[in-house]
C-alpha cells in the first residue's frame, strides 16, 4: 500500500453521474423540478412501496415520519440502543420519550422477544410505537413487528438507512424488502455519502398510506398547500395557498435528486459488490472463528451489508493497530442510552446487557463497492497479522 487510507465507507460518483447533475444544473428547476417526483417513483418502485417522499437527509425525514404518526409531548416510544442518534433524536424533537428495547446477540437488531415482555409488562396504551433499525443492512423481520405492533396498537417507523435492497422472506414466502411499506407504517432512507446511495445530503420516506403520505408532503413544505381540494377558502384565486400547519422546508434539490436517479441505476451492481466483499472477508477468517466473529446471515434474509461489522476480544487495539497501517475501521455505534444526552433523559440507570457487552467488541471492516481486491487482501492481512501476534 502507498500511504493511502482506507475508509470503513465511501461514495462512488461517475461520469455519468456527474453528466446528469450538470444537466440538471443548466435546466430551469435548481429546487423543485422535474427530477424530484422522478427520483421518488424510481425509488419507491425499487423498494415496492407505493409512495416515496424525497427529503432533505435522513435525519429530516425521521422527524418529518415522527410528526405525521402523531408524536406529542410525553408519548413513549420504544427505540434500539445500537442505531445512530437520529433514530431516537426524531422522538425527542416531538418531545416523546426515548425507551430502549435490548438487542438480539446475533443478528444486533432489536430483539422481538425482549420487545414482547416490555409491551406485556406494561398497561395497554403505555407506548405508542417502535423504532427498529436494519442494523448494519441486516433487515428486520418486520412481520414479526407488526403482529406485536397490532396487538399492542403501536405504530412501526422503520429506520433502513442502512438497508436499501435488503429483505426478508415472510411466513408465506414472499421477499419482502426494507422499506416496502407493507409492515412499517413508513420507513426512512439516507443518501449521505457513506450509505448505499449518495446525493451529498438526502434521505426518502416510504410508505403504503397514502393519509401518511399527504402528511409526510405538507410537513415537508412548511404546512403549505396549493391543492384545490385541500383549500379550506376555495376561490381566492390563482395565487392562493394555505399554511393549514406548523411545517418544515425539508426539500431536497433537483439536483440532487438527479444525482440519486442516476445512482440508484447502480444500487443493485453495488449490493452484489458488496454481497462478495463479505463473502470473501467471511471466508478469510473462517480459520479464526474463536478469535473474530463474522457477521451472522440467516437463509431467510438478504443482507445488504452496509457494514461489515466483526466482533473480536481486543477491539480497542485492533481498532488502533489498523489505524496506525492506515485502515479506518469505525465502530458503530457507541449505544444510545450510555450517551450524557440520554442518560439526562430517562436512561441514567438503564442496563441493556447485550447491547453493551455487543459495544465492547464490534469494528466494521472498509466495506463500499469501490473497494478493490488489493484493498480488501491488504485489510484481511492486517486483521490476521494482529490476531496472530
Ligand atoms: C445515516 C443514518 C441516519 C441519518 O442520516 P442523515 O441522512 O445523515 O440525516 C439515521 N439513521 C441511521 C441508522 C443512519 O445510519
């Protein structure tokens, strides 16, 4: 290697990318323009909800979904501890409070069966909904979800960040993808740089309910509306419009959205690059099964691997032993309830065991489509070189 670094993740942005945004860029709309309905229905299409809001990033559309599901002051909500802030954040901005559900050891998504005994334990109508995430692009058996959601009158916001592309099959047999709509109430995609696809800053909403929908819309643009059945006074005239509520402007821009449809022409190409990036890193530690645990995949599911995260005794100084040959393995994530925002806000105290114990060891390996063979052989080298000292 010569000096170079290797990142845990990283964008991939072509010519033909680059041609597009140009394009756009010379077209009459820098804002609201053609390509962003455009973007929205290649997304939804690709994921097989019905309807898709484009956002501004991620983090936007996680509050946008927590507004129009109703979130007031005081609403308990159950959130996963191993996720990035945004995903209890939402919650909070509403002034609902954060409850954090344990994890499975294996798969490091929010574990049903703790879920289960929280909701039992408590009075019906104690909570008012969960925030699972498709950890690490491991998706979420979301029928399972759903059956407890409907028995205890809960809403499902699906954080699948990491997972466009990624599924699960049901009972029945059928794929069903992160983000689909047909369990979750509405999920939650990002376009930041490091995830599957990049706009620079976006993120999408999806959902099957088309009353979510026109929320998730008016939210989006400060509670205004010019639609002719919506108007509450109906002949004012061309120019009218109503603040019907207290909104948002979290748009995204044309151009970004034409970034995204010419990115999402590759999504697939980059989930099989990185399918086989994780297969070869499985195989190579293979040998070492008592000293690094590889990712766990179960047959049922289709893992769209935004990371490829290993567990190992002495993470700290592999963390730092890789750094120092120029490999940036990053952890993810420091859990939430241990966090001085949170342990301020209902979780000083609070003892999630798996979760935790997960925290101690986990490293995610270089994982993006761009990663060369070379790149990866010089990773697994070092990885071996310090398992061996
Ligand atoms: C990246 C990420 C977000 C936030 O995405 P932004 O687009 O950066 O706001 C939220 N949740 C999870 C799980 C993420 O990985």
């Amino acid at each position: 290697m010569t000096g170079k670094t290797i990142p845990y993740g990283r964008q991939h942005i072509t010519e033909e990318d680059i041609a597009t945004v140009v394009e756009t860029l010379k077209s009459d709309y820098l804002t609201q323009g053609p390509r962003i309905p455009e973007f929205e229905r290649a997304f939804a299409d690709y994921v097989g909800a019905k309807y898709a809001v484009a956002v501004n990033n991620a983090t936007a559309g996680l509050h946008l979904s927590a507004v129009a599901l109703g979130v007031k002051p005081g609403d308990k909500v159950i959130v996963t501890p191993i996720t990035f802030a945004a995903s209890g954040n939402c919650i909070r901005y509403c002034g609902g409070e954060v409850v954090f559900c344990d994890i499975e050891k294996d798969t490091y998504v929010m574990d049903a069966v703790k879920l289960e005994e929280m909701l039992a334990a408590a009075p019906q109508g104690t909570y008012k909904g969960i925030v699972p995430v498709d950890f690490g692009g491991y998706p979420v058996n979301l029928e399972k979800f759903r059956a407890l959601a409907d028995k205890y009158g809960l809403w499902i916001l699906e954080d699948a960040c990491h997972a466009p592309g990624g599924y699960f099959i049901d009972k029945r047999g059928m794929q069903q993808r992160c983000g689909n709509g047909h369990f979750a109430d509405v999920a939650v995609f990002s376009f930041h740089p490091v995830k599957h696809i990049a706009t620079g800053e976006g993120g999408m909403v999806t959902t099957d309910n088309k009353e979510l929908y026109d929320a998730l819309c008016l939210y989006r643009t400060h509670g205004i509306t010019k639609n002719p059945d919506a108007l509450q006074k109906k002949e004012e005239g061309g120019w009218y419009y109503e603040m019907q509520e207290l909104g948002y402007n979290y748009r995204i821009t044309d151009f970004q959205a034409a970034l995204g449809i010419s990115q999402l022409k590759r999504a697939e190409k980059g989930l099989q690059r990185r399918q086989r990036i994780a297969t070869r890193y499985t195989e190579a530690f293979a040998p070492y099964a008592e000293k690094i645990r590889c990712p766990f995949v179960e047959e049922k599911i289709f893992h769209a691997y935004h990371l490829y995260i290993i567990q190992v005794e002495n993470r700290r100084s592999l963390y730092d032993f890789l750094r120092a040959n120029g490999v940036y393995a990053q952890v993810h994530y420091v859990p939430l309830h241990t966090m001085p925002y949170y342990r301020e806000h209902g979780s000083a105290g609070v003892s999630l065991p798996v979760a935790e114990s997960y925290y101690e060891h986990c490293l995610s390996l270089p994982m993006f489509p761009t990663l060369t063979d070379e790149e990866q052989e010089y990773v697994i080298e070092k990885v071996l070189a310090f398992i061996g000292k």
